[in-house]
C-alpha cells in the first residue's frame, strides 16, 4: 500500500457515515500532529477505526436506553461495558504509540514559559533603578545604572569588600565636618547636579 493511499482513512467494515466521520477525523489528527511516516498512518488508521467503533457502542448503549426505557445504567448489558473498556484501553495505546500525549506535555510547558514571562515582568517593573552585582574575579560588589539604551557598570561606593561602610563618610564622622553638597556627591560616587536632582525629584517632594 503507497503512502498516497494511507491520506485517506478506509475503515473498511464501516458504514458510509461512519466512514465519513472517520476521514474527517483522520484528517484532524494528520493536520494537528503532523503524521506523514507510513508506519505512522497505518496506526492513525486504526487509532480513528476504534474510535468510530467506540461511538457506535457508545450509540447502541443510548438506543438500548431508550427502547428498553433503561434508568440505571449498571441494566446494560455488561458485554457493553467490557468492550467500551477494552477499546478504550486500546484507543490510549495507540495514542500514546503515535506520541499525542507528548503534545499535552509541550502545552503545559509553553503555559509554564508564558506564566514565567509574565512574573519576570513584574519583578522587571519593580526593580528598575539598579542591578547589583557580584564582580566574579574579585568578588566585590558593583551596581550597574541603566541608560537609555545599555546598562553602565559603576562602582558601589557603600561596600567594602562586602562590608557596608563608605570611606568619605567615615572621614566626615571622624572630623565632625558638616555635609555639603560636594562630599555628599563624593560619598554617592556621583556628580554635583546629581544631588540637585536629588533635591528637585526626590526630597522636594517628599517635603511635600
């Protein structure tokens, strides 16, 4: 049998209808998994003939219902029920042989990414002024600044090694000399128009 002949479901023993449905079928799973391989085809073809056969016993069981006016399922005939369960088992087999659970698998992890994604954002949002970093060579710590387009490794002027302190502090502590603007921007490791800015975005409208 060419492989030509295997993109179209035969189900032979079906009824028209019933082979209908199963080229429909047939071709849903063919598009969705992409099954081209002929060893391949030849297990979707039987795959989608037991699952047609399964919706035919599944419709007997509803005609005996009605025309016996059965209420409690457990009046079916258990033969019914054997092979609802055994098809089924068999229907499992050759999904599993054919690899569609994988692609349960692959959804889950792609939500997974996407839920990933979405708490990286937040914690982006959250921490935008600074990255503090560990130097892997001498294991001292720095900060990187963002700019508008890269990022610009400064020194942290608050550590020693990993020790808070900062050194211009100490020295004012030690003499006793007020704070200016000029040893303030030395201790932060800035600029002068830095400490305006200060003034003007952050502590002018904390006095607020």
């Amino acid at each position: 049998m060419s492989k030509n002949s295997k993109s179209k479901f035969e189900g032979i023993g079906l009824t028209r209808k019933e082979k209908n449905e199963g080229q429909k079928l047939f071709k849903e799973y063919q598009n969705r998994y992409h099954v081209e391989n002929f060893s391949d085809l030849n297990i979707l073809e039987e795959l989608v003939y037991r699952e047609i056969l399964h919706l035919r016993t599944k419709n007997k069981i509803g005609d005996l219902a009605e025309s016996d006016n059965i209420k409690d399922q457990e009046l079916i005939p258990k033969s019914y029920w054997t092979a609802l369960d055994d098809n089924l088992e068999r229907i499992l087999r050759l999904k599993e042989t054919l690899g569609f659970f994988q692609d349960k698998k692959t959804e889950d992890a792609l939500e997974w990414f996407k839920v990933l994604i979405k708490k990286f954002k937040v914690w982006r949002e959250e921490n935008q002024g600074t990255r503090e970093v560990v130097c892997p060579f001498c294991s001292k710590l720095f900060y990187l600044m963002i700019r508008t387009d890269k990022y610009d490794a400064k020194k942290w002027p608050m550590f020693k090694d990993k020790i808070i302190c900062n050194e211009t502090l100490w020295a004012l502590y030690k003499s006793g000399e007020k704070v200016t603007k000029q040893n303030f921007a030395k201790i932060l490791g800035v600029g002068e128009d830095y400490i305006d800015w200060l003034s003007e975005k952050i502590y002018k409208k904390n006095s607020k």
